[in-house]
C-alpha cells in the first residue's frame, strides 16, 4: 500500500478562504475588523518563523495584525505589562503569546495572563477546562487542525483506536480530549503514551488512527504500525542536512517513507498539520471577535 498523502496545505487554503469571507463579512455589516496580536520573546529561529507566518496569514485574511516582538531578557513583569495591555486593547480580539518562553519567565503566568475571552491559543486553564468539559470555546489550534484533518479527509475518529503520543499541554492532552468527546468529530477510543510507556510498538500497533507529537525526529518506525493505519505527523523537527543551502531539513516524528508503505493516509512534514495550525488559529480569532458583535453567544 502506498498511502494518500493529506495535503495539509490545500485544507489550510480552504479554512482560510472561508475565514476571509466571514472577516469581509463582519467588517461589512458590523464595522468589526477581526484582529490579532502575537508576542514574541527572543530570538528562537522556529519561533520568529512561526510567529511571522501567523502575522502573515492574518493579514491576508484581511484581519488587523501586530507582531510585538520582545528582547530575550526581558522580565516576566514587562511581558505580562504587555500582555494585559493588548487585552484592554479592543482592537485585538487574539492575542498569543508564542511558545516556548525563555527560562527565566513562567510560562503559566504568561498563559493565565491572556484574557480568556482572547485565548485564541486555547491554552489558558479556563479554555482548557471548557475543552474538557465538552463545552469549547477556543480549541487549541494543532489539536483543532489535526481534528479537521481527520474529519475532512474521509478518516472520521468515531469508534476508531486513536493513539497518541506525546502528552504536552499544545497537543497531546488536548487532542486526546478532543477525540474522546461525545460529537461530531469525536466518539473515539483513546490511548496517550508518553515516555514512561511500556512497549510502545505493542501499542501503537492497535491504532486505526496514530498521532505522533514526541518531538523526536522519525522515532515512529514502520515495524510500529498496522497496515492501513491512518498517520498524523505533528513533529517539525530540524535535522542537520549539508545539501541544503540552510544547513537542514525538515523532518517529522515518523519515518514517512517507510511508514507510507503501510498506512492508509499520511500527513507529510511539512505541509501537513503546520498549516492547519494557522489556519485554525485566524478560525478562532474571528470566533474571538464574533463573541464581541453577539455576546450573548460567549460563555
Ligand atoms: N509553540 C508551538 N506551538 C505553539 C502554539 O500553538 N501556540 C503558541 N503560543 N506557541 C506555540
């Protein structure tokens, strides 16, 4: 079996077309631009890139968009100054900051500093407990990617063994969440392995639909999986490669060409869950803004 290769880019180009509409739309009939800020502290390579596609992407969207990038020593009281300060801001209806923090700043104050109607990251403890609780407000956007993926693509969770691996609080606790949820795109069975996990080829096994988000580079093998399992690959990682001008490529968590031989379906890196992941973030920003022009629809 050769799998189909989920086009994560084409996916992220409809989402963005339909958010572009609504954002038309709603500067239309309510004067309301969507907009959304996006903090940086530092200079991580990943990060400046990430946070300039965001910026990019929202502008294009026709949102308002304003990148605020931040000294690597900055204090953790000069971040939450700004953070607090974009959430009186009504012109920002989104405002992120990019993780990871330098070492020296918490990132759970920073986290529990966004307002939590401007979370459009997901992350604050409130948004995460309405996620669990079934009741979204914000999912945060890889999981919600990931989940659009899946639905979009024919590969509906409901009923299926999803495995995931890795258990961090962007990917792994929130998707297994998601899945596990009585709903539309939901109704699965899930197991989360991490680390400590016993024979983890003895599980990843079972899965109809694997989610690897480890942050090791090709870690899942081909001897990992069944035939016919359905990959989602959210590792971005950088591996050293001399033939490229910068000196590295882009490589996932799985070993995507021995993996394709078996699987269903498979999203590549990159161009897979990465651009589902902006393009869910200017989804729940206008989300953000839409709650201003209807109140009545926020919790
Ligand atoms: N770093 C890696 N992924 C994310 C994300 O989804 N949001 C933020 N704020 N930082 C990240």
């Amino acid at each position: 079996m050769s799998a189909e290769i989920l086009n994560g880019v084409e996916m992220a180009a409809e989402v963005r077309s339909e958010v572009a509409s609504t954002v038309q739309e709603m500067k239309s009939k309510h004067s309301v631009t969507p907009g959304l800020a996006v903090v940086l502290v530092g200079d991580d390579p990943a990060s400046a890139v990430y946070v300039r596609s965001k910026e990019r992407a929202a502008v294009e969207a026709g949102m308002v968009s304003k990148g605020i990038v931040l000294p690597a020593e900055t204090s953790q009281k000069e971040v939450l100054e700004v953070v607090r300060a974009l959430n009186d801001d009504p012109v920002y209806h989104g405002v992120l900051v990019q993780l990871p923090l330098p070492s020296h700043i918490d990132e759970n104050a920073v986290i529990e500093a966004v307002d939590p109607g401007k979370d459009v990251d997901g992350l604050h403890p409130y948004n995460m407990g309405l996620l669990m609780a079934g009741r979204s407000r914000f999912a945060p956007a890889t999981p919600a990617g990931i989940q659009h993926m899946l639905v979009h693509s024919g590969n509906d969770p409901e009923g299926k063994h999803v495995v995931v691996c890795g258990r961090s609080n962007i990917v792994g606790k929130p998707i297994a969440n998601m899945l596990m949820q009585r709903g539309p795109g939901g109704n699965a069975t899930v197991t989360v392995c991490h680390t400590r996990t016993r024979d983890l080829p003895s599980i990843t096994r079972q899965a109809d639909i694997l989610i690897a988000a480890v942050g090791q580079p090709q870690m899942i093998t081909a001897d990992m999986v069944k035939v016919g399992v359905v990959v989602i690959d959210v590792g971005v990682n950088r591996v050293e490669d001399a033939s490229r001008k910068r000196g590295y490529r882009l490589v996932g968590d799985v070993d995507f060409e021995a993996v394709s031989e078996k699987a269903k379906a498979i999203t590549p890196v990159p161009g897979g869950v990465g651009p589902m992941t902006i393009a869910m973030l200017l989804r729940n920003t206008v989300d953000a803004a839409r709650r201003t022009i209807h109140p009545e629809h926020s919790e």
